[in-house]
C-alpha cells in the first residue's frame, strides 16, 4: 500500500497562513477520496526563522489495497500549488510502502 511522505521548508512569520492553507488542502482532499488519511507535522526543534513540515497521506487498511496512486500523488501536487508562496525551497515527496501487515 503506497503512502506518501511531502516535506518542505516555511518561514515560520508565515506559519499562520501556510497552516490555514495546507489544513484547506487537505480536508478537500478527503472530501473528494474517503478513506485518505492526511496529516500535517513540524520538527519540534527547528530555529526560530524556518520550520519543517511533512505532510503524510495514506489510505485507511482496506478503503484502496494500492494506497496512494500515481494519479492522487499528481492531484496532491496540483492541489499544493497554494502552498508555493510559503515555501521556502523546495517541497520534496518520498514514497514508501509498509515492509509487512
């Protein structure tokens, strides 16, 4: 089951903005995929000038035995063009998939 990974860099003056937009995202993400998972995280120890944030998507066990497709990662990419004028460099997806079940 595929799941993505999307981590990146925002300045943390645009903290407030850039979290309001990722949640927005993702929540229209879900409407339009049930059972997708979507999370939103930051390093706990990053400097006062940038955080780091991950966002994760998944599919709930059973709801898509493929996880994430190909198809929904590019959606999730389109969706993400919002984010671009908080992020500082560039917004890296890392793909993997569970050793077992």
């Amino acid at each position: 089951m595929r799941e993505l990974f999307i981590y990146y860099r925002i300045p943390s003056a645009a903290a407030d903005e850039a979290l309001a937009a990722a949640l927005a995202l993702q929540a229209r993400l879900r409407q339009r995929h049930p059972g997708l998972t979507a999370r939103l995280l930051r390093r706990p120890d990053d400097a006062n000038e940038q955080q780091t944030w991950m966002e994760t998507y998944a599919y709930l066990r059973d709801t898509e035995p493929a996880g994430v497709t190909s198809a929904l990662e590019a959606e999730i990419a389109d969706e993400a063009r919002v984010l671009a004028p908080f992020i500082a460099g560039a917004r890296h997806t890392e793909v993997f998939i569970p050793c077992a079940s």
